[in-house]
C-alpha cells in the first residue's frame, strides 16, 4: 500500500511540474553580479546558453564550460552579440575524469575565488554503447560523476569565493530532472557490465537524476556549515538539445504539448544561483519555475546519501 502511495505521489507531482503555474521570477529580478565568478557547464548551448546570456547581462565574470572549443566559441561569439558581454572558455569533458581534473586546475590558475556553480550540462538517452572515458555509464558518468568530481576539486575557490559575496556565501547548482520521480537507484550500472547493458537507456538516465538531488543534498549537508548554498533543480519540460538522442517524432509532439521554450528552463537555476531567498533553501530540490518541491522519497534517505557519496568519493580517488 506504501509503494502505491508513493507512485501515486510521484505520478501527480510529475503531472503538476509539466503544467506549471505562469512564474512570477524573472530574469529582470536578477541583482547586480559584479564582481562575481560563474562557471555554467554545459553553457554552449540550450538551458546552459540562457543561463549564461543571462548571468552577463547582470555583468558577472563567466566561464562556460564545454567540450568543444568550436561549439563554445560559436556561442560565445552569439552571447556577445546579444548581450555586449563576452563568456570565457572553459574547456571541459565531463566523461572523462582527467579532462575533468585539468579543467579544474586551469581555472584555479585563473581565479582564485569561484561564486557560483551551475552544474547544468547533461546527456539524455545515448545509445547505451555509449560509456565515459573511464568505463562508467555515459548518463552516470557525465550527469553525476563527473559533476560531483568538478566540484569538490573547486571547493577551495568556492570556500575562497563566499568571503566577497555580498551573501557570505557560494553556491552550487545542480540541474537534475522530473525524470528523478521516475528513478531508483541500480548501484550495479554505474560502470558498464552485463548488469548496465540489461538496462534501458531511460532507466539509466532517471537514475541519473535522482542522483543528482541526492549529490546536492549531500553538498549542502557536508558544507552547508561553510557557507556553501547547494540546489538541485528541475528546469522544467524544455525544448533543447538534450533530446537529441529521441525518436525524432517524440519532440515534435512534446512541442505541442508540454515543452516549454527555452529561456523558461533557465529560470528556476538562475533563481537558486543569484536570488538573496535561496540561501533559505540549503539542500532542497526546486521546481518550475523558481518554487520549492519534494523529490522522490529515496532522495532524502541519509543512508542513500552517505553510501552514493562514499562510492563517488571511491571512483575518483588517485586520478
């Protein structure tokens, strides 16, 4: 009976994110960022790009992360066009835990302190013959693993980065997914094996998700006392290319339905990564757009929490 709650539960929350009241935040909200360090993953394109247009026209330093140079250039080139104001380059490829490292490294070459953190790149649905770098499942790998390896080696300048906020705080933000209802834990897919490859690739990237929260949960729990502000967020049913690797009918039809366009996806980040009320909400799961929600019931287990870090701690030790 407890289990046919609980799906019931996760079925109605995914139904009410789909079909969002109207925001009342908007990007017009945003307080002056001079002054503040940004890195957006993913930032070259989709919610990623929006994040970032944004972020410049409240004048803060960014770095956009992402693995190709041309793709990167190419969009920083169109930001600069639209807002006056030019990103940096990052060059960073989450599937693989040495480029991850080296990004790491170079930054910290530059920069000294670190604002704000938007873990927003993402992968949805790769042929499952896809996997990362380092043998671990592409979804799993570039979504969780190599997000939770960025930040902790940024910690220092994000540590460093709160003593200039006009907050006292640095923030981190994790784009996770509705998808998180609909994931549980398989800690015998993260790397590839029989176990991964009786899996499909929706299976896979839900988990993903979940992780997701679970990661910034843990985040917040382990420096919230520092003054670090960590979010997982849902950005909502957005038209992007992270549905590239979908039936191409699937968007098609989503489009007249229930994806929303693509600014709207950067909302609910750009609310817990630059708004004063968000250091109110240390751990929590946001919805569309900018409102506080509940994930999935796993997503609070302390015991979930402190086995998913130790194992992700594990992974990327003595690389």
């Amino acid at each position: 009976m407890g289990a046919l709650i609980s799906c019931i539960g996760n079925l109605c929350a995914l139904i009410g994110q789909a079909f969002p009241p109207k925001p009342t935040f908007s990007v017009d909200q945003i307080p002056d960022l001079t002054g503040q360090v940004v890195i957006v993953t993913g930032g070259n394109t989709g919610i990623g790009k929006e994040t970032v247009r944004a972020l410049l026209l409240h004048d803060a330093k960014v770095y956009l992360a992402a693995r190709s140079k041309e793709k990167a250039d190419a969009a920083i080139t169109d930001l600069k066009a639209s807002t006056g104001r030019e990103a940096f380059f990052m060059e960073l490829d989450l599937a693989d835990m040495s480029s991850v490292k080296k990004a790491a490294r170079d930054f910290l070459s530059k920069e000294p302190e670190l604002h704000i953190l938007f873990n927003n790149a993402g992968v949805m649905f790769p042929p499952l013959s896809q996997i990362t770098a380092d043998g671990f499942d592409l979804q799993f790998g570039v979504n969780v693993l190599g997000h939770f390896y960025l930040t902790e080696l940024l910690m220092p300048a994000l540590l460093a980065g709160k003593g200039s906020s006009p907050d006292h705080h640095a923030r981190v933000v994790t784009t996770s997914s509705a998808a998180s209802y609909l994931g549980t834990l398989h800690w015998e897919t993260f790397k590839d094996g029989p176990a991964r490859r009786r899996e499909t690739t929706d299976a896979l990237y839900n988990q993903s998700k979940l992780a997701n929260v679970i990661v910034a949960r843990e985040t917040a729990k382990r420096y919230g006392h520092q003054g670090i502000i960590s979010i997982a967020v849902n950005p909502g049913n957005i038209q992007s290319d992270l549905q590239r690797h979908l039936p191409s009918i699937i968007p098609k039809l989503g489009a007249l339905t229930v994806l929303y366009p693509t600014p709207y996806g950067a909302l609910t980040q750009l609310w817990a990564g630059t708004m004063p009320q968000a250091l109110h909400y240390n751990g929590e799961f946001f919805i569309p757009w900018a409102r506080p929600g509940k994930c999935r019931a796993e997503a609070y287990d302390p015991a979930i929490g402190e086995r998913l870090w130790n194992w992700l701690e594990e992974q990327v030790r003595g690389i």
